[in-house]
C-alpha cells in the first residue's frame, strides 16, 4: 500500500469519527454540548481546507460528503417534542441566542427582516397558561382546563415568535440596501398587505418568518434542545399580545415555540420518524 493510499485512508476516518461524534451532541454532557457544537461541527471541513489539502480532490470530496452528512443528520433527526426534562440545561440563553442569530439567516426577498422573538419570563408564562386554560375551559369544562394549565406549565422554555405587519398605504414605502451597498426604494402598495396575491410583501415576509422557525428549531435540536411549534387559539387572543407585550398594530404572532431538553421516550435518542405518505417519486417531478 502506498504511503498517499494509507494517508486518505485514515483522513477519511478521522472526518468520519469527527462527522459521528458531531452529529450526536445529546451525548455530551450539557457543558460540553454547546462547545462541541460551535466549534467542532466544522472540524473535519477546517482540516481538509488547510494549505495542504486545498489542492486534493479526495480530501475535498470527503470533506463536502461529511459536512452534507452532519446536515442531513440533523434535519431528519428534528422532531417536535411533547415531553422536556423541567429545569432548562446550563448555558441555554447562550444557545437561543445563537439559534435566533441562525434564524434571521433565513430566506427573506425584500430584505424585510420581519420576524421578532419575545423570549417570556416565569410570569408571563403563568399568566398565557392561566388564559389557554380559562378558553380549554369555555369549551371542554373546567376539569379539561385544570388539565390543560398542569401540562402547559410543565413547558420549560417559550419563544414567541412574531411577524411584523405590512401597512397598506400608496406611495409610501422603505429603504434596502442590495448587495453592493447601494440604496433603493421599496414601495408598498395596496396589493403588498393582501396575503391573498400570492406575490404580496404580507405574504413574502409571512413566508420568510416560518422560514426563520425551521432554522431556528434545527439551530436548537443541533444543540441537544427540543422543540415544539405550537399554533393554538391562545395565540391569537388580544389577551396574549396585552401578555407578552405585543404591539398588534405592528405585527402578529406566527406561533409559540416551546424549548428544552427533551425527555427521551423509551430510551430513545429521538422520537422516531412519523411514517411518510409519499415516496421520493411522488413529491420529484422531473421536466425535460
């Protein structure tokens, strides 16, 4: 065997050793984890970018293989949670954080950046708790609605997440910067606050929140958190914005995301996978 053939041969296991303890940050200890997760997950594409790799097409491939492992890893390991463990783990303010800066990188066409989180506190959490139930109960029963404030404030960690609203007024409009810096005028017509017209800024940015959500969930389960998105009529009570300090004539609520360590069930890493309706076949369409 020569010297070059048994080099790659251990690279390619390291990148693999590196891809498999990178992919797996719920087996690290919760002080461990976050570290792990910002600075190690590029680890094996850092080592085969060196001045020495740049020009080895082997190394680079393995390197493109492994990075797009540990991404689809994550993306099809993310699962809504229902169950956390009830103390949030050390160092999770740093970690949402993180993951809002992730979520702010989603696709956004205007540049409108319309998405707010409001992060809530024990008392603002009691009190959204005290008012799902007061609605469980108008419609279930008072027993239904204890039921629903014991579950709901077992929720560890909550996120509101907010759109900001597109005010229809002609001829009026906002500035963006494009990609070269320069300055150009953005006119919201009539048309921009109808989530009707399918190209309409209300929807584009509508789109671009929901967007932010998914980054924001994988940015969290990346690092050993859970989540749930939870789109329930408390949400869209006056009540909530007046709660969570809200300005609704600004922007509304996309929804709650619950956070935490999730409460592995059956032993579990993760829950498994609901069983897909479609086959790849069904959902690609090819064109000539």
């Amino acid at each position: 065997m020569s010297k070059t053939l048994a080099l790659r041969i251990v690279l390619f296991f390291r990148i693999a050793l590196d891809a498999a303890v990178s992919s797996f940050p719920l087996f690290l200890q919760p002080s461990s984890r976050r570290q792990l997760t910002n600075t190690d997950t590029c680890r094996s594409s850092r080592s085969l970018h060196g001045k020495a790799d740049d020009n080895d097409p082997v190394a680079v491939a393995v390197a493109v293989t492994s990075r797009q492992g540990e991404v689809d890893h994550i993306l099809r390991t993310r699962r809504t949670i229902n169950k956390f463990h009830p103390t949030l783990m050390e160092g999770w303010e740093e970690i949402i954080q993180d993951a809002i800066i992730s979520a702010t990188y989603a696709p956004n066409h205007k540049r409108t950046e319309p998405w707010k989180f409001h992060l809530l506190g024990s008392e603002t959490i009691r009190q959204i708790c005290e008012l799902n139930a007061e609605l469980v109960s108008q419609k279930k029963g008072p027993k239904a609605g204890e039921r629903k404030l014991e579950r709901w404030l077992q929720m560890p960690g909550w996120l509101v997440v907010t759109c900001q609203k597109t005010v229809s007024s002609s001829g009026s409009g906002s500035s963006e910067e494009d990609g070269n810096g320069e300055t150009t005028k953005v006119t919201i017509s009539n048309d921009d606050a109808n989530m009707d017209i399918s190209s309409s800024l209300a929807r584009e940015d509508y789109a671009a929140v929901c967007c932010a959500v998914q980054n924001l969930c994988l940015s969290l389960h990346a690092a050993g958190m859970g989540t749930k998105w939870t789109t329930g009529k408390v949400n869209f009570d006056a009540r909530f914005d007046e709660i969570v300090g809200i300005d609704a004539k600004k922007e509304y609520v996309v929804g709650t995301i619950w956070f935490g360590t999730p409460e592995n069930a059956k032993g579990k890493m993760y829950p498994d996978a609901p069983l897909k309706k479609k086959t790849l076949e069904d959902v690609l369409i090819r064109s000539a």
